[in-house]
C-alpha cells in the first residue's frame, strides 16, 4: 500500500541541518533526511515570506530559485523544475514579497569542496495570508517543541537502543530518528531549535513579553547563498518516476502511447538509462498508473 | 452513442480470433463483465479474454507466464500464479461495486510456508470448504499493510485437490489471547476479548457453505472508536447493550477492520458503567487511523494541502457515472456529460496524510461556489479549470474538520467524506499555551 508520506512542520533552522540523508534502497521506498532532532523527513510544509525568486533557467524550461523567510531568523531555500510544473507556473505569478505556504520534498545536494545543503523542492506553492501563515507558525512551533521533548527524554536515558526508548513512551519511528541523529550530528544545541520558537511566539502574540530566557545573539544558522545545478546527482526513484511520467505524457501526442524506443531516447537525455527505465515501467505498471496497451506502447493511465 | 455498441466491435473482434472456442452469447457477457462491471481497458480486456478461452494464444499482448508459488514467498505483486493450499478459514458475502451487487468469497489459505487472506471476486460459481484443499489457478496478489493477499478474478480457475496440506501458521489466527480497545483493533487479531456497547443490530439472512444461516451485524463502540461487528451465533444481543467480547476475531475489508464472533467466541452482559461514550469516541489523528488500517465514522482535523486532479467541475457519464474526460467516457465513447463538483483532497495533520474524496453538496457548502455557479465561471472563462483553481484557493493551507469512512487499498487510505467543515484555530490562545509550557519547562 502506497501510503503517502506526512508533510512536517518545522523551522528552517531544524531542516537547513538536515545533512544527512537515508537513501531508500528498495524499489518504492522512499529517501528520508534526518534532522538534528530526529525527524526523518521526506516531504514539509513550510510558510514564511518569498523575499526572492529568480528563473536561472529559460521559459521553456525554467529552473527557478527562491527564498523564504520563515521566522526573524532563518530562510530556507526552494528549487522548482521542469517537472514540477504547477509549482513552476505558481511561482512565476507571485510578486515577491508574500507570504507562501510550500508542500515539497526535501533535497540535500553536495558541493564538489563537500558541503551539504538543503533546499525543498516544492509540489505546490500557494499564496496565504498573515493567519494562515501565523497558523503554520503554531504548528511548527508545537512540532519543533514536541521533537525538543523526545530528545531531552533519549538524552537523559542515555541509551542507544531503540527498545529503552519505545519502552519510556517514544513512538518507534521517533526513537528511530532520534538515534539515528544522536550518532550523526551529537547532542543539539537546544537554542538553535528554541530561538525559532520564541520568534514564532512573539510574532503571534506581538503584545506580550515573550522571554525564554535565551541570549540573544545566537548567530543566525544559515548558508548565504546555494548553487543548485539543474542535473544535480541527488535524485531518487520518486524523481526518475516524475520524470517517465512527464515523458510519458509529451510523447503521447496520438492518444495511443508513447512509443517505447522514443521513450528511452528522450530518458537517455535525462540521464535514466534503459535498465533504470525498465525498473522505473514496472515500478509505475505495478502502481497502476501505466499501461502497455501494445508491445510497442507505454501509456499513462 | 449506446453501450451496445461499444460492445459489438469488441464482439466482432474477438469472435474471428476465437472461432469456435466460446459460444456467442458467453463471449459477449464476457466482454461485458470487463468492459462494464470492472471497466477494464478495452485491449487489456481483449488480451484477457482470449487467454481465458484459448489459454494456448500467446497473441502478441504481452502475458505474463503462469508460476507455482508457495504462500511464503509471496511479494503481493504476482500477476499471475498457481498455488496449491488448504482453507484455513472462509466466509461469503456481498459487497457493492460501483453500486453492483458482486459476491465475494474471503478467508484465510495455508501451505507448508504460512498463511495469508483471499478474496474471490464475483464467482458464484465457486463453494470452499473450510478444511479442503484446492489449486487457486491464475491468481494474483496485492500487498495491504505489508502482507500479500491473494485474489482470484474472472480469469482465475480453483480446483479441488485430493490431498492434506500441513498449515504452517504465520499469523491468523493468532493463539495469543489480547484485550485491546476497539480503536486499536487491527487486521490479523485472531483472539481478541473487547468491551463495548452494542450501538446498532442487524439480523440477516445468508447462505454460507451451502446452508441458510443468520448474521447479526451492526457497530460496537468504547471510548476509543466504533467498529462494525458480526456475529454468526445469536448472542441474544440487544442495542444499548454493554458487553464483553472474548475470542474474537478481526478481519479487515477495504482497510476497515471488523470484528467478528464465530464459534469460539464467548459474550457477556457487563455493567453499562464500563463504557462511557461522548462527542471525543470519533476523533482520531491521521496516524491512529492509518496504524489499524481504516475505520469507520471518524472525525479528523488537519491542513487540506492539496487539491488533486479531478477535482472542480466534472462531467459524469449518463449511463454509468463514472467521470468523463474531454466528453469521452471510458466505457460509453462520446456521451454528453452530467456536470458535477467534487474535491479529491489531501489532509495532512502532521501525524500523517489521508486523502479525502468530497461530494458535491459537501463542496458547494465550504466554498460556497454552487455547481450552476461552477457551471457559469467555467463558461465565462471557456475553461473548467477555473473553478478547482477557485476551490483551491479557498479551501488550501487552511485547517478543515471532516468526518466519514476511512478505507484503504493499494492507493493508501482515502476518506469518503460525509462532513466538512473549516476548523476555526485559535492561534494566539494556542501561542499562549505553548509559552506556558515551555516557560515551566525550561
Ligand atoms: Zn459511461
């Protein structure tokens, strides 16, 4: 059963940190970055300002970049494509600066020297107004506050073994990611994670004195500025499956199918060769989203 | 254009390959339980029926070959195996598809290598017997929550063998006695004692192994959820009732699990005290329904945050109701589409995402866009996409109430919705909270 992936809440300051990556290795299986909190996270919701957008690609076939500022002291990064076209045709039409609600899956891409980045490669992205956005706020805040709690909890109990943890009240996939971000990244620094917090309190609740007690000059904890090449390495099945999916539709231009020998030219210069593809057509037949309605045919459903 | 007439060429087509190997009025119901009843594509249609009656035609459709599998080994993506196995456990009953009342025949197969579910579809043809063994032929499987079941459709073949087979017992029913709460009852609980109250009852009369028998169903609730129930014994059960169930069973269809009283189950009348229901039994996260599979008459509140494809203003076949894409019904050809407006969303309440599919009285009130006025701004504009642009704007990043069945299938669980509503959230009463915890905390 396809069950589809929880868009999670957090703050730019827990997602920018999420370096390093769980491949998934089976066919279907999807590829998780780990946060410092242990959240193991394939897909977000995010919301914050679009400060900047730029098409570094063309308008045929437009890579956009932009920026988004989710609270006073962070920003996160998006990267649309081709292959996301509603998000691509959304973005072009949004004047910069608003406030944006983004579902999309998380990417890591590392440069050449070996630094790792973050960025979300957005499913959609909408214009919200100020509750709206003030809602997200809440919910990252609740969430972020949630995953600070489990880690303490793990911390104090000082064990490495996921049992201990389900067996002090941590879900199983918690306990997971909790582990799995003790022994990659050590113990966080909870200011990073609770400075978000209060600036996300204070913003909702602007007349109030909202103190945690934190000093007040944690440096902001992001990159400046990130390259993402358009034939970046990072891509995983769910990528490849969006990319035969989209060929699958250009070519069908008789209603009968994309001709096969077509498709695995036009996937070649994607970069997908004819084994991948092979795998990719099942996987996608299995899934019930494409048929072969001859020998020579594939057509999606 | 009738229907009748996109049976014919098929008809045609079919009757030249097949000469002689089918009578005419067989061959044409044939086509008709494809094309009709389980709107099948119609070369894939094609490609089954003659292999269903010239088995020895490789035809030039691409057919997988038949394989001998044991239980065991099963992925849950076999398209087309042999098995030979013993009925652990079976039942029959009616379900509707697309509003057709189909028979289907379910339960649990063994071999040497474990057990699994089954499901044989619109086959009245077909009687098991608890205990016998027989060769399932042409089946195929599906995964669902990680477990391969295996189906047998119209193509399939089940003969009876004259042979034991040695059951090895994976996982129903399971020995371990388990007293659980009904909203955490899940598939594969084979001995399962809960207590709740009988909210409704429903005697029926049904033919199960060849002979008469009552059925009494209806739901069963506690503090944490409602489940459907049956019971092939009479309980003397009564609405109102607060019992205690020991050695059920539960068996899941579509997803929703079922509890279900056989032969080994004892009832007992208990203290009303026990179960206290109010308004909270329905709510659930995401991630609670998602654990046990599906449920029934849940109340989920979460993030709409997507609107998929199909949704807005449709057009819906006369004849069959399906929806229609560019004036083209899958099965009927060209027909003039009945409109309709419906939303296909995404809830997602952080805990995890369902989809849920929304009706037209449903979607007219939270947006309040009416289907004529759908109509007319889909005119305006010489182009439908207008109006699930303008429900997308209404209804998305924005915190919705819906209640309804929540059902799983290969396509993960999807909610029909029979309410929905925007949930207002107070976010500074909510900020203020979370400071005061944090503040006692830190
Ligand atoms: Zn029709």
């Amino acid at each position: 059963m396809n069950i589809r992936e929880v868009a999670w809440r957090l703050f730019s300051a827990e997602l920018n940190g999420a370096v390093y990556e769980i491949k998934g290795e089976a066919e279907k299986s999807p590829s998780y970055a780990v946060t410092p909190l242990g959240a193991m996270v394939n897909r977000v919701l995010m919301a914050g300002v679009l400060t900047e957008k730029e098409n570094v690609g063309t308008e045929d076939d437009p890579l956009w970049r932009g920026r988004v500022q989710d609270t006073l002291s962070g920003s996160f990064y998006i990267n649309i494509g081709r292959f996301q076209p509603e998000a691509a045709e959304a973005i072009a039409g949004i004047d910069t600066p608003a406030y944006v609600a983004v579902v999309g899956k998380v990417r890591t891409y590392t440069t050449d020297d070996g630094r790792t980045f973050v960025s979300v490669r957005p499913e959609t992205i909408s214009v919200i107004d100020e509750p709206a956005r003030d809602l997200w706020l809440l919910e990252a805040a609740e969430s972020s506050w949630s995953r600070l709690k489990t880690m303490r909890k793990a911390i104090s109990a000082g064990t490495a073994d996921k049992k201990d943890l389900v067996s002090l009240g941590i879900r199983e996939k918690d306990a997971e990611g909790v582990l799995i971000a003790l022994d990659q990244y050590g113990t966080p620094n909870s200011m990073t994670y609770l400075k978000p917090i209060q600036n996300a309190i204070r913003t909702i609740l602007p007349d109030h004195s909202i103190d945690l007690g934190l000093p007040e000059d944690i440096p902001d904890d992001y990159p400046d500025e990130i390259e993402i090449e358009p034939g970046s390495t990072a891509r995983d099945n769910a990528d490849m499956e969006d990319i035969v999916l989209r060929l699958l539709e250009e070519l069908d231009t008789d209603g009968k199918g994309a001709l096969r020998e077509e498709l695995e030219s036009k996937a070649m210069v994607e970069g997908i060769t004819s084994m991948e593809l092979e795998e990719i057509t099942n996987t996608l037949m299995d899934k019930g989203l494409v048929y072969e309605p001859n020998i020579r045919h594939l057509k999606r459903i | 254009m009738n229907k009748e007439d996109r049976i014919t060429p098929l008809f045609e087509d079919l009757k030249k390959v097949l000469e002689g190997k089918v009578e005419d009025a067989q061959l044409r119901n044939t086509i008709k339980t494809y094309i009709e009843d389980y709107g099948v594509d119609e070369n894939r249609a094609k490609a089954a029926i003659i292999k269903k009656f010239d088995p020895s035609t490789t035809s030039g459709f691409v057919t997988a070959d038949t394989v001998s599998k044991k239980i065991g080994d099963l992925t849950g993506t076999e398209m087309n195996i042999d098995l030979t196995v013993k009925i652990v456990y079976v039942e029959s009953r009616e379900v509707s598809i697309r509003g057709k009342a189909t028979p289907i025949l379910s339960g649990i197969i063994g071999d040497d290598t474990g057990t699994c579910s089954f499901t044989i579809w619109d086959r009245d043809d077909i009687t098991l017997i608890k205990g016998g063994t027989y060769s399932f032929r042409n089946a195929y499987t599906k995964l669902f929550r990680n477990q391969a079941q295996v189906n047998i459709g119209t193509r399939g073949k089940i003969e009876e063998v004259d042979a034991d087979i040695d059951v090895r017992s994976t996982q129903m029913p399971s020995s371990e006695p388990t007293v659980a709460k009904i909203g955490d009852l899940t598939e594969g609980m084979g001995s399962v004692t809960v207590t709740g109250r009988i909210l409704s009852i429903e005697a029926r009369n049904v033919i199960a192994n060849n002979e008469p028998k009552t059925v009494y169903s209806g739901i069963i609730s506690d503090e944490s959820g409602k489940v459907q129930y049956s019971a092939w014994n009479d309980f003397s059960l009564n609405e109102g009732d607060t019992i205690r169930v020991k050695n059920a069973y539960v068996r899941s269809w579509r997803g929703i699990p079922q509890l279900n009283m056989g032969d080994r189950t004892e009832v007992e009348k208990v203290d009303d005290n026990l179960i206290e229901l109010d308004d909270t039994v329905n709510r659930r996260t995401v991630a609670e329904v998602i654990n046990v599979g599906g449920a029934i008459d849940v109340e989920i509140d979460g993030m709409a945050i997507d609107l998929r494809e199909g949704s807005g203003l449709i057009g819906r076949c006369p004849t069959c109701n399906r929806a229609v894409r560019d004036g083209e019904c899958s099965l009927h050809g060209r027909v003039e589409p009945v409109a309709d407006l419906r939303m296909k969303l995404i809830i997602d309440d952080g805990t995890g995402a369902i989809s849920a599919i929304v009706d037209r009285g449903n979607t007219e009130g939270i947006t309040g866009i009416s289907l004529s006025e759908a109509e007319r701004m889909s005119g305006d504009a010489g182009d439908p996409s207008v109006v699930s642009r303008r429900i997308a704007e209404i209804v998305l990043m924005r915190k919705v109430s819906v209640n309804g069945n929540v059902l799983s299938d290969e396509y993960g669980p999807t909610m029909i919705v029979k309410g929905i509503s925007f949930k207002p959230v107070d976010v500074k009463a909510g900020a203020e909270r979370l400071y005061e915890e944090m503040e006692a905390t830190l």
